[in-house]
C-alpha cells in the first residue's frame, strides 16, 4: 500500500508516525510553544531528528471550549511555519485545518497533505483542494459542529456509526475528483466518543481497517484524555507518554498505518522495537 501526496508516493511498508506542531495558544496539551516561526522550525529539527515522518502543523485549536479562529488568523500562524520548513526539511508537512482558504494557502507555502478534522463536513471544498492540487486528505470522523464535537449524545453502535460517516466523506471526496490513493482516514479518538467507545475504536480498529482496504489508516490518541481515566485523572497530558506509546503500539498491531503523535522519540523507539521482535518472531527456524 502506498499513500499519494501532492509531492510524493509514501510507502506504508513500516507505521509512519506523524509529529504534532500546533501553532495555537490554547491547545490541550502544547498550547503556546510554538507560536514563533523560529520556535516551530526548532521543534521541527528536533521532531525529524526523532524520527518523525510527517509534520502535522495546525493553527486552531480543536480541545473542548475551543474558539473558532478566522481563515486568515489561522493563515497567518500556519502557513509561515509550513513555508520555513519546506524550505529547510525535505519532510512531507501536513496542514490540520478544516477551512478550504487555509488549506489552500497552506499548499502554496509547500504542505503536500490535508488533515481535516470534520471529514468534509464542515467546509466540502478542502475536497476540491486536494482534488486540484494532489494533495493527500485525511478525512476524521467527528460528530457535531465544531462548537459541539465533544457534546454530542454517545451513538448506541460507534463502529457502525464511524464507518458509515467516514465512507459518506469518502464518496463526497472521490466525487469532487479526489482520486483514492490521496485518501487516508481517521476514527477520530476523543471526538464525541465516550470513554468505552474509545477503547472500543482501538481494541476493534482491524475491523475498521478492513471495511476501508486501500486507504491508509490513522490514529491520533496521544495524550487524550480518555487515557486519564486509566492512569488518573491528575496526570496533566504531557505526562501520559506510557499511555500514548501504549495506544500507538495497540492501533499499530490492529492495522493503523499511520500514529499521530506528540512524543515522537519514545513513539519511535517503540515502534522500531516491537518490528524487530516481530520479525524474529516470524523469522523461519
């Protein structure tokens, strides 16, 4: 399997981690570190350095209570940093964004891949982006707008529920002329799902994976706070490191073929780990 972008054909022969860059003063767990270019290109450095093989940059924040912020407040903290690194890193850069207007400035300062968050729900034309640019589009499963994603009543079946969200976005994507190779989705942990749904989604994401064959799979767990339930509830999320390694590992051996990840280093080591165990595991005697 092989996932396209606008600038590359990545090969999903081994989990791909993608590194979280917020340029947001109010996300949930970095909130206000990176809100220099200077300061995101250095944490960039250090991501790549870890191991990281896309950065996900996104300028609005999407925690519970969130504010919308305008197209162009978000342009202006995204696009800057996207442009500094694509003119330092040969990495592929992905912009988190659920506006059209965003996600098609942020192709022309040098992202390749789009990573919207509402699964086309909230703005149809990032379908049209991609479309025109070969971007690569992640499409989430979320419910509600955007105001309410987190609120909304728990479905009685939520793996029937993502699937058949997540294969509307596909359709509506492939009609606006986004060719299925561009294509990766996302269960989308933490939006809207209760504690047991979330576990649910990665004890039981080999049966998500099956219905989507072709189309890469990504998970983003790291540092939710469904994990503090597990661990407790006064571990703040840059302290849950243990459990985002944990989830990656789980959603990596159920079929994800990409983690979305703040700590990138452990996220790595753990991956590289397990691999080469589970080579010699299945290595002839």
């Amino acid at each position: 399997m092989f996932w396209q972008t606008s600038r590359r054909k990545l090969t999903l022969d081994r989990p791909l981690v993608m590194a979280i860059l917020n340029v947001t003063p109010d996300s949930f767990s970095d909130g206000g570190a990176y809100l220099s270019a200077d300061e995101a290109l250095r944490a960039s450095e250090v991501m790549i350095a870890e191991g990281a093989d896309i950065i996900d940059v996104g300028g609005e924040s999407t925690r519970p209570g969130s504010r919308r912020v305008t197209a162009a407040e978000e342009i202006q903290r995204t696009a800057p940093v996207i442009e500094a690194i694509a003119k330092r890193f040969d990495v592929p850069i992905s912009v988190d964004t659920t506006k059209s207007e965003v996600a098609e400035r942020c192709m022309d300062a040098g992202a390749e891949i789009v990573n919207d968050i509402s699964g086309l729900r909230f703005d149809e034309r990032i379908a049209h982006v991609a479309a025109t640019t070969g971007a690569g589009l992640i499409l989430m499963h979320s419910f509600g707008r955007f105001t309410a994603m987190h609120d909304q009543p728990p479905v009685d079946d939520i793996l029937a529920s993502v699937v058949t969200d997540l294969r509307n976005a596909v359709k509506i994507a492939l009609k606006r002329g986004v060719t299925s190779e561009q294509i990766a989705i996302d269960p989308g942990i933490g939006f809207g799902k209760t504690f047991e749904q979330n576990l649910d989604l990665l004890a039981k994401l080999d049966k998500i994976v099956a219905k989507f064959k072709g189309h890469p799979v990504l998970i983003g767990a790291s540092r939710k706070s469904f994990m503090a339930r597990i661990v407790g509830n006064d571990i703040p999320p840059a302290e849950r490191v243990g459990g985002s390694v944990a989830a990656a590992l789980t959603a990596v051996a159920n079929g994800a073929n990409i983690v979305r990840v703040h700590d990138v280093e452990a996220t790595v080591q753990a991956l590289l780990v397990t691999r080469n165990i589970n080579e010699r595991r299945s290595a002839k005697k």
